[in-house]
C-alpha cells in the first residue's frame, strides 16, 4: 500500500519563514517513516542557486512581490511570468522523472499556481494542504477580478488562464473555519477534508507548578511568541500590560515578546512601551529555535495570543498548550475550535485591550484557576491534537485519494 509521492512547496526547511513550513516538513518526515516515497519540490529560497540534497529538489524561483513605480511594476510582473513558467517546467520535468502517484501541494503562492498545471496536464491526482487562503486568493484574482482586461492580463501573465481546468478535489484544510473561507469563495464543500495539525507525543509535557503564592521572582511571567506584524496584535497585549502597571499599579508581572517580522512595526511596538514607561515589564527577544521556544514555556505562567485577523488555526496555542501553559487567545478564525473558553483556556474579542487585561488579572490572581486550565489545556493537546493520530487520518485520506483515482 505504500504510495509515491510529490510534494510541492513553495519554501521547506531548514530555510523558511513559519509554522507553515515546519508542518510540511514534519509530514513528509512522518510519511517517510511509514515506508511511503516522498520526493520534494520547492524554491531556492535561502540559497545562492539552485540545489538537489537527496529527495529535496530545490530549484523553483520565489516571484518577486515588490511594488515601486508603475513602469517596474510592469518590468516585474513579465520577469514573474517568467518564472512561473520555469516553475511549471520544472514540476513537469519532476513528474515525469518521479512518475507520482499524487502531488500533494502545500503553499504555492510565491511561486504560482503553474506547477499544480503541470500534474493537471500529466494527469495526475493534486491534493492540497491548506493552511491558510493563498488558493482562494488565487481564485479571486484568476477568476473574480471583474476588469475583464485585468483579469487576462493577469491570466496571461501568470497561468491564470489554466486556473479553471485545475480540480480541486481533494482538499485538506486545517480547521472548519477555513473550510467556511474557501465554500465561500466558491470550493466545493463535499472536496474539503478538516484535519487540524498535530503535536508529536514527545514534545507533550505538563510545566512545573508555579509557587503556591501565583508569582515567581519578579512576578506573574507572561508570553507572546510569533510574527511581529501588526495583524498578530501585539500592541494589544503591549497596552494591556500598560494598563496593568500605570493605572492599576500592578507590578508583579513580566511578558516577554519572542519574534522578529517587519522592521516598522517592531520599532513601533518598543517606542510604545519606551513612551508608556513599562521597560522594566516587557522585553523583546529575538526569534529562537522552535525546540529552545518549547523548552522555554516551562519558565512561563500563561500565553498570549492576541491575534487581530481571522487565523487559520493557532499553532502556537496548541504549542503552548501542549506544555500545560494557560492561553489567553483572541476569539477569531479557527482559534474557537481549539479553546473551550474558561476550561481549557481564555477567549478574549480580538483588539480589545480591556478584556485582555481582564483576563491576565483573572489568570494572575486566581492561581486555582490558572492551574485548572493548564491542566485542560494539556488534556485537549493529548485528546485531539495529537501528530501521529492526525498523521495516520492524513495517510487514509492520501491512499483513499489514489485509490479513487485509480477507479
């Protein structure tokens, strides 16, 4: 029963950006394991040029997304269609060689959607993992755009013109949430699969208990650890901890922020808290290790997510959780169905500065509370968000997904 398989992807690690990437990796890691072939397919990203190590085939070329004057954006866009048809050549020459029985796609976006044209043209079955909407936006500028001379344009330019013919059957999208976002831009729900991500058994483990009292030396310690870009909502927990401290005269409490990401918002987020006079109550740290990340958690008393759009998932909740750690999260996108509000964590409306503080005095104060959290936080990881459970449900769907295409 063991299946070949290509997986097309538009950057893998160990040169990447986030959880995105980390996931890909992590199945086809699982995947081998189980005896499956799997060869790789992705970008030279973080390279100098081009380069095969072993069934990892780094060879297609990012698309330029930069903007500046009209006349470049131009220059830009033909040297982009370029690249996606070098990207589209390829993938068929990889089919061809590989001779896969599905092409499992993660993110395309930076690449174009011409390589899933090429396993369309050999006609061999496509499943997309899907993680966040880069296919529906895909969809919106091939297919919605409703300058018709735009929409050709673009459709000449980049593929688009192919994007009608692609099939999109079999769909893996990583929460019921997303699953709504795409039926809504017009994907068939009947072609969607829900399978969140997972975490591995090994990285599961209750933290040690915080003293008795509910603070450590130097108080209550909190977290945010992720991208820092203004959608991630970072300002949010930042005035909350301002509010904290200068009007409610609580100095017990620390958060730490572990992250890098655009360079103007960063800069805005440490003049925010130069100007609110909490220097001594946040720190920026820069990004490290996911393993030194998770290791790290056992130092914490609760997460904050304070994300502002419509995520996805939370990979990062169910990282924290998955150490016993309580999560403060904003209720949006798929984090609802991950958190039951008050017994497994703490829902809060996205860029509400009040509620957020409300819900870390809760945390900090009441101790009995935050330790029945982090207890039911790690009992839904251990219950629903295990990787090798969603590993095995992701290998059924795979050979069910050949074994329709060979009927």
């Amino acid at each position: 029963m063991n299946m070949k398989l290509l997986v097309m992807t538009e950057k893998y690690p160990p040169y990447y950006v986030g959880g995105y990437e980390i996931n890909c990796e992590a199945s086809v890691r699982d995947l081998l394991q189980r005896g499956h072939e799997v060869s790789v397919l992705t970008s030279c990203f973080g390279l100098d040029a081009p380069i095969v190590e072993g069934n990892v085939h780094r060879i297609m070329k990012l698309l330029d997304v930069s903007s500046t004057t009209p006349f470049r954006n131009r220059v830009r866009q033909f040297k982009n269609s370029l690249r996606s048809y070098q990207n589209y050549l390829h993938a068929r020459h990889l089919i061809k060689r590989v001779a896969p029985d599905i092409v499992y796609i993660w993110q395309m976006g930076g690449v174009s959607v011409l390589p899933a044209v090429a396993a369309h043209h050999a006609g061999i079955p496509v499943v997309y993992e899907l993680g966040d909407y880069w296919l529906a936006e895909c969809r919106r500028d091939y297919t919605l755009e409703p300058n018709v001379l735009k929409r050709f344009y673009r459709g000449v330019l980049s593929g688009g013109l192919f994007f009608n013919r692609l099939s999109f059957k079999h769909i893996v999208a990583i929460s019921d949430a997303l699953k709504r976002h795409y039926v809504s831009c017009g994907f068939s729900p009947d072609s969607i699969f829900v399978l969140p991500r997972g975490i591995p058994k090994d990285s599961i483990g209750f933290k040690p208990v915080s003293p008795q009292n509910g603070t450590r030396n130097g108080g209550v310690r909190m977290i945010y650890a992720g991208r820092l870009v203004e959608d991630k909502g970072v300002h949010v927990a930042i005035a909350a901890v301002e509010q904290l401290v200068n009007r409610s005269g609580r100095h017990d409490l620390h958060l730490d922020i572990v992250g890098s990401g655009c360079d103007n918002y960063a800069g805005r987020l440490q003049a925010d808290v130069a100007a609110a006079g909490i220097s001594n109550h946040v720190t920026f740290k820069k990004q490290i290790s996911r393993k030194g990340l998770l290791d790290s958690y056992s130092k914490y008393d609760m997460f904050i997510f304070p994300s502002i759009w419509e995520e996805p998932f939370g990979m990062a909740i169910i990282e924290a959780m998955a150490k016993g750690l309580p999560v403060i999260a904003s209720r949006v996108g798929g984090v609802p169905e991950i958190i039951s509000d008050g017994i497994d964590g703490v829902l809060v409306e996205p860029n509400d500065r009040d509620a957020l503080t409300f819900a870390m005095t809760h945390l900090m104060d009441d101790v009995n509370f935050r330790t029945m959290v982090g207890k039911g936080a790690l009992q839904t990881v251990r219950e629903r968000f295990s990787f090798e459970r969603i590993c095995e449900c992701k290998e059924r769907y795979l050979l069910d997904c050949r074994g329709a295409a060979r009927r």
